[in-house]
C-alpha cells in the first residue's frame, strides 16, 4: 500500500477536538493508539482505557518520532515544543475520524457489510467472503483471521482498532477488490471503532445472553448493537433476522430505513420457501425481492439455515446477483472450528465446534438431535482457572443430550486436570440414564482415538471446546494441538485417508 500523507492542519479539519497546542504543518503518514508502533510521522492516539490513560505512554510516542499525539486531557507533563498536543473529549470518535481521513476511506468505492449479533457473526462472514470472490474479490475482518484479499494473518480480536480498520479498507480500494465482510462486536460499537466506516449493508443475526460484564443489562446490549443501524446510510440497507425477538424489535424501530428482513416464516422478505437439511448439509429455495436463490451448503443446522438467510440477503443487497449467492455459499466448505466437518471417508459423522460453554453446548447438541443421528458421542472438558461454577453445568448439559461422553482436558492452565474432571462429573451423574455412558480420559488425543473406536455408522462424533484453537495450555506451557489435524491423524491411523 502507499503510504498515505496529510498535513495535520487538514487532518484537524475533520476531526472533533477541543484545542490544539504546537504546530500544525507536521505531514501525518500513520497512525496508531500503541506507543510500540509508533515510527517518524506518526500521530499517536492517547486512548483514556479501562486501566491505563494512554497519556503515560505520550513520551515514549515522542522519542520513537511521533510529532502528534491526541488525548481526552493535557498532557501529563510537559509537553516538547514540537510536539503538537490535540485534545479531543471523545478521544475514540477522533480515533475513528483521524483513521477515516488519514486512509481516504469515506469514498465508498468498497462495498462493505458489517455483521452484528451475539452468535453467527463468524459463519455469516465467511459465507459473504465466498459470496464475494464468485462476485469480483473480498476482503474479511473477524474472530479467526483477517484477510486483505491478497493475504490472511490470524485475528488479534474481533473487530480490530480504527485504524486496522481503514487501513484494511485502503488496501482494499487500491487492490480493487469490490467487497468486504466485516464481523462487528459490540464492544467496537460501544468503543467508537467503527463509527466511520462506510457500510453499506448492515447485518444482524440475533441477541441472546452475553457479554453482560461489559454492557451490565440486556437493553444497553441491545442499544450497542443497533448502534451498527444509526451508523448505515440512507441508502444503505439494513438487513435483520426477525426470527430472534430483538431482531423483530430491532426491524420494527428501523421502519424508516427500510430494512430487510429475513426469517424462517413467510412473514419476512427473504425467507426459505422449502428447506431439507440432514448432517450433510442444507438444501433450500430462497424467496428474495431479488428472485428466487436455490442454496446448496455443507453447513447444517437450524440456526445454520438463519445465517444462511441473513448471509444470501446482505450479499444480494451488497449488489451480487442470485448465481454468485448460490456458487459462493455451495463452495464454502466449512468454517474453521464451527461445526466443522472432518472428513476422511469414515462412514459416522465427525464434528468440531468451539462450543466452550453450558449454552453453546446446549444449542449445539440440540441441533444435531433435531438431525435424528443415531447416536451422539461427545468429546469434551473444562477449562482451568476459569469460572468453575460452568462444570457442573457443562456436564449436564452433555450428558442430557448425548449417548455417549468422553471427559477430557481443555486447557486446564495451572489446576490439576482429574480436579477438573471431577467437578464436571458432578453434574454428569444425576443425568446418566441407561444405556447412556461417560469415559474420563484424560489425554485428549486419547479421548479421541477412543470416540472414533466406539463410532459406527449414522452416528455423529462431536469434538467440542477448542474450535480454531492451535494449541493446548498445560500448566504454564502452550503444547501445539488443533483438533481438526489431530483427528485427521487419528483417522488415518485407523486406515481411512
Ligand atoms: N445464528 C446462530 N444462532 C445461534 N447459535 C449460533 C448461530 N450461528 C452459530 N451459532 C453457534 O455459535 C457458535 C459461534 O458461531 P460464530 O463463530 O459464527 O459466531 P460469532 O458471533 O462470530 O461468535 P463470537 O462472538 O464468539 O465471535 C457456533 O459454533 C455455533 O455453535
Ligand atoms: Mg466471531
């Protein structure tokens, strides 16, 4: 990418700031909120965070060549006379808006779609990614990788920074690449990270019980989530699942921006006129203002057939046609670590998912029951020096909706993995029925090999807990193990491949 230029006195012009002290000639070629990247030319944004007021790091800024530093307050101590010092109240807003400007990114000559929820943000964006390449090229921002359309590097989080963000977008624009799928948390909402970013569809999945450490109650969830809606513009669309209860809401208070909904009933506009779905996959016909889209998925699962839904709606309002929905969503061969097949040829069903909690679980083994396998095996464990109070109810959960459990570790960190073990039996036991059983095996890899020895035809293997996960945390050591290629060895130890 070229470096981007702008003298600051320019920059300022677009972003909200109280005062400025020092010079206003300084050229502007990077910007950043981390001290550590700080390099001549850069403008350094003193974010007041939740522990540290950034501000204490305005100094090292300084000595790695930053000219420019802009913080909520004065600077702490004196500042140098060339160091110009902007204060923005709203130092986030400023962030977003300097990123914005500096990158050149309000263009809209990329179409982009942000996808919020509580669960599906993941899935729905890689079924837009391979959506998009049928329509031209995309570029992603989410939980597992960032992708520029030419490379991918593994995530740091979600929803990266301001100016990840228009900088991911730049690139994208000078590349030509004509679509990007953005995952949208709803801490980045809260925190201002995507307050200028240019969408053009906006996505929302669903609500449920999360994240209530940060946002405390359901409705200022909520609120953080439609946030991503206020954001759209007018000629943006606003695509909602009315098949969740907030996603009704959500549609109803967003009349005025004409949404489009999308739902398992012919109340919504995009909706499956007829559906089949077993463990192979989804077969549906979508009803769409756009005509009919015949989809064919290896994904599966009700809540699947919703991502889906939402997924076919944001790309066919991004402007791909019916033909390059139904190609990109037949060639996406899985999501890394949801619901994620592993195939060698054996004849059961072999699953994983991240599911690393008593609800995620829930819902998961609730939706392969509703495919009718013939049994359910499932692999699984607890994490250690987490909340233990979810063991329990981890347990029971497996045990309630599976035949057959094999207890193992899952980053049990410094706690001793038996200890663990014996906490999630705790709540196995009341739920063991007859002809159900459990095994602890404590070395994962055992566990496997043991659940695919004791799995026959029509039956579904479900490894849970570690997803994309690369490697295990024993004690203080992280040892490399992904459970899709440790069953895959399995699997061909035991001679198919
Ligand atoms: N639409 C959905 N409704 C309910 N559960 C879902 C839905 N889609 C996926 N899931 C479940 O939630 C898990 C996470 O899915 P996914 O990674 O797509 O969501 P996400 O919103 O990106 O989550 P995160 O906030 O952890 O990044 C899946 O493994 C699956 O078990
Ligand atoms: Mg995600």
């Amino acid at each position: 990418m070229k470096p981007p230029s702008m003298r600051l006195a320019d920059l300022l012009s677009t972003v909200p700031h109280s005062s400025v002290a020092g010079p206003v000639d300084a050229l502007v070629n990077h910007l950043t909120c981390d001290s550590r990247e700080v390099a001549p030319g850069s403008l350094f944004v003193a974010l007041k965070g939740f522990h540290r007021d950034g501000r204490i790091f305005a100094r090292e800024a300084y000595e790695r060549g930053a000219r420019v530093v802009l913080a909520h307050g004065d600077p702490l101590e004196p500042a140098p006379p060339d160091l110009t010092w902007v204060v923005c109240p709203r130092d986030r807003e400023a962030f977003s808006a300097a990123a914005a400007a500096l990158y050149g990114t309000a263009d809209r000559t990329v179409r982009l779609v942000g996808v919020t929820g509580t669960n599906g943000k993941t899935t729905t964006a890689y079924l837009l990614r391979s959506i998009f390449r049928e329509a031209g090229g995309a570029g992603m921002l989410g939980t597992i990788e960032y992708d520029d359309g030419e490379g991918l590097r593994p995530a740091a989080r979600t929803t990266p920074e301001a100016h990840e963000i228009h900088r991911w977008i730049r690139i994208l624009q000078e590349r030509g690449i004509p679509y990007g799928a953005m995952e949208v948390s709803s801490h980045s909402l809260v925190l201002a990270r995507v307050k200028d970013v240019p969408f053009r569809v906006a996505a929302f999945t669903n609500l449920t019980r999360d994240h209530l450490d940060f946002h405390h109650t359901m409705e200022a969830y909520y609120q953080a989530k439609r946030a991503l809606f206020d954001l759209l513009a007018k000629d943006g669309t606003a695509v909602v699942n009315v098949s969740d209860s907030y996603g009704q809401r959500l549609a109803e208070e967003l009349t005025r921006k004409h949404p489009l909904s999308v739902g398992l009933d012919r109340q919504a506009q995009v909706f499956p006129e007829s559906f089949e779905m077993d463990l192979n996959g989804i077969r549906a016909s979508l009803a769409t203002p756009f005509g009919p889209v015949e989809v064919r998925s290896s994904l599966t699962g009700g809540y699947n057939l919703q991502n889906l839904l939402v997924a076919a709606a944001s790309a066919l309002s991004a402007g791909a046609t019916p033909e390059q929905v139904s190609e990109g969503v037949a060639s996406l061969r899985g999501v890394p670590g949801r619901t994620e097949r592993v195939d060698a040829g054996q004849p059961f069903h072999l699953l994983v998912d991240y599911a690393h909690t008593d609800d995620a679980l829930k819902n998961l083994l609730q939706t392969l029951r509703e495919l009718q396998p013939r049994r359910i095996i499932t692999v699984f464990g607890c994490g250690g020096d987490r909340d233990r109070s979810k063991r329990p109810l981890m347990g029971a959960v497996a045990a309630r909706l599976s035949d057959v459990l094999f207890l193992t570790t899952d980053n049990p960190r410094t706690e001793e993995p038996a200890a663990i073990a014996r906490d999630v039996e705790t709540g196995i036991r009341p739920e063991l029925r007859p002809g159900k059983s459990v095994r602890t095996v404590l070395d994962r890899r055992e566990a496997m090999r043991e659940a695919l020895a004791e799995a026959g035809p029509g039956d579904v293997v479900v490894v849970a807990g570690k997803g994309h996960e690369r490697e295990q945390i024993i004690g203080e050591r992280r040892l490399p193990f992904h459970d899709p290629t440790v069953l895959f060895e399995l699997l061909q130890e035991m001679g198919w491949r």
